[in-house]
C-alpha cells in the first residue's frame, strides 16, 4: 500500500520549465546550447565542479553563478529568475490531485531541487504548499540534489512513522531523478503531460 507520495515542485506542480527558459532566451539573446558551454567551461574551470549543481545544493550564491557563467560568456549574464517566475505557472491538476491525496490520508512531501535565494518567489506560485506537504525538502538548503539517493533518505526519515521507500510513490518529470528512486524501491510516476500522471498516480494508490 503507497502510505506516502514524495512530489516534485517545478515541471509537475508547474507549467513546464523549458517554457521559462526559452523565455529567457528569446530576452536575453543568449542561447540555450551557449549556456552550456559557458557551464562546461566553468564546470572544467572548478575542478569538475558544474556551477547548476553547485547553485542547487547553495554551494554559491546565485550572485555568483550568474558572474561566473557572465565571465564564461564574455558578457554579463544578468538575473533569470524574474523572466523565468513569470513564465512559470502553477499547473492546477496536479496540485489538486496532491491535496486529494493529502484528504485522502497520505503522508505528502515536497522533493525539490531548487535555488537559496528563489525561495519566497517559488513558494508564491503554490500558496498552500505547506497546507498540502507536510515535509518541504528543498537542495538549496540540505546541501544535496535530486538524483544523489542521499536526499530521497533524508526526506523518508524526515517523514518519519517508520516509511521505507517501498511505502512511497515518487512523481518527477526529470528520467534521471525517477530512475534513483526506482533503485532505492519506490513506485515511480514519471511525469510526462497532467492526463498520463493523474492516472498512472491514480492506479498505483488503487494497486
């Protein structure tokens, strides 16, 4: 029996993220594959260390992200996060189907990996996120990323009442993140489009 669901926040309880990058393409005029170059650049710069992953797990602050991968490109990179919030939407289908599954009598934990400083501005797209999950386990703050097996034990211990992995249904549109949770023995919904989720969630609390 699934006596928990461990969610994630941006591409399942939002519109999808690719939506805000773009946008911040068309903005800025900096294109998405030279983003990655400037990120392997300085990926090879620090050591192996990738600057995205760095920022998740607040290892730098977004300040410094932002000049490093700036210094990469040889122009200033400037702020994404006010053209990516606004183009960022809550996705209204499967945040009521989580707060059907709280009703419902399910341990619910919010499982993301996300930036120190956007806190108050991800929070804001999703009022009742801790009306609806009772544990908020965020990268920035723990020092660990999705799909590192680490944070999914934190939040089952932070859960607590005895949960094993095999007691919970993990939903994450990104493959990578599922295939961890999979390893580590939880039923797995990878989110592809609200119809496809909503009923694969469905069917594996009714199993």
């Amino acid at each position: 029996m699934i006596r928990a669901v461990i969610s994630d926040f941006g591409g399942v309880l939002t519109t999808p993220l690719i939506n805000s990058f773009l946008a911040y393409q068309r903005e800025s005029g900096i294109g998405l594959e030279d983003l990655g170059k400037a990120m392997a650049q300085v990926t090879e710069a620090d050591g192996g260390r990738h600057p995205l992953f760095a920022l998740e797990k607040g290892e730098i602050s977004e300040d410094d992200f932002t000049r490093r991968l700036g210094d990469a490109l040889g122009r200033p990179l400037g702020s994404m996060r006010e053209t990516y919030f606004e183009n960022l939407h809550p996705n209204e289908p499967m945040i009521e189907l989580m707060r059907e599954l709280r009703d419902g009598g399910r341990r619910m934990a919010l499982l993301t990996n996300n930036v120190r400083e956007w806190e108050p501005l991800w929070r804001a797209k999703l009022p009742d996120v801790d009306e609806i999950f009772e544990v908020i386990v965020d990268s920035a703050f723990v020092g660990m990323r999705k799909p590192d097996p680490e944070i999914y034990r934190l939040t089952l211990e932070r859960l607590g009442d005895g949960l094993r992995a095999e007691d919970c249904l993990f939903v994450d549109d990104i493959e990578v993140n599922c295939d961890t949770a999979r390893e580590l023995g939880m039923a797995v919904v990878h989110f592809r489009d609200n119809d496809q989720a909503v009923a694969e969630v469905r069917a594996a609390i009714s199993a």
